[in-house]
C-alpha cells in the first residue's frame, strides 16, 4: 500500500536533484506506506511502533489500498484522534509527509 504525497513540488524538485526521485510528474510522489510511517514516526506520535499495529488495533482489517480507501474518512479521524498526538488522520499524513521530505533530504 502506498500514499500519494501532493503539493511538494518545489521540494520534490529539490528531492529530484539530491536523492533520485526522478519522475516525480507534477509534485507527486508515491510512498509506501511503510515508508511513510516508519518506527521513528510511530513511536513518539502514537501508541504503536508500527503503522501495521496502528492499523491492527482498529476496528478495520487493512490489507490492500482498497481495504484502507473502504474506511470512511470520520472513523479514521476518531481512532487517529484516539491513538495518537493528532486530531484527524490528515494532520498525521502531513506530519509524515513532512518527516519523511526531511529524511530524504538529509540522507
């Protein structure tokens, strides 16, 4: 399962030069999920050490990108809310997202 990371173009042109994103069309980039989520990010933000148990513990069995595009979007928000520092499941992907541009940047 990956997640689409949009409206980073200036960044991904900076990503592009020093990290090899070659590709990357119109400021999109596809990450995996796993990627986007890794130990480093679960484990000071949420009560998980894994986006994998993060997802395990909710009601919902996740295990293609249709399975997770099935969740309606206010139930995700209430167990994001629930399990972690952030209020809604989109302030947690910008998080992410953000952490993740900066590791890329720094490797």
């Amino acid at each position: 399962m990956s997640v689409e990371i949009r409206g980073f173009e200036d960044v991904v042109d900076d990503l592009d030069r020093v990290s090899g994103l070659e590709g990357a069309d119109a400021g999109e980039v596809d990450v995996s999920i796993a990627d986007l989520f890794p130990r480093d990010f679960m484990e000071p933000y949420t009560a998980f050490v894994s986006v994998q148990a993060f997802f395990e513990a909710s009601p919902w069995t996740v295990e293609t990108e249709s399975d997770f595009d099935d969740i309606p979007e206010d139930a995700l928000d209430k167990h994001v809310d629930a399990n972690t520092g952030f209020r809604s499941w989109e302030t947690m992907l910008t998080a992410a997202a953000r952490e993740w541009i900066l590791r890329k940047i720094a490797a």
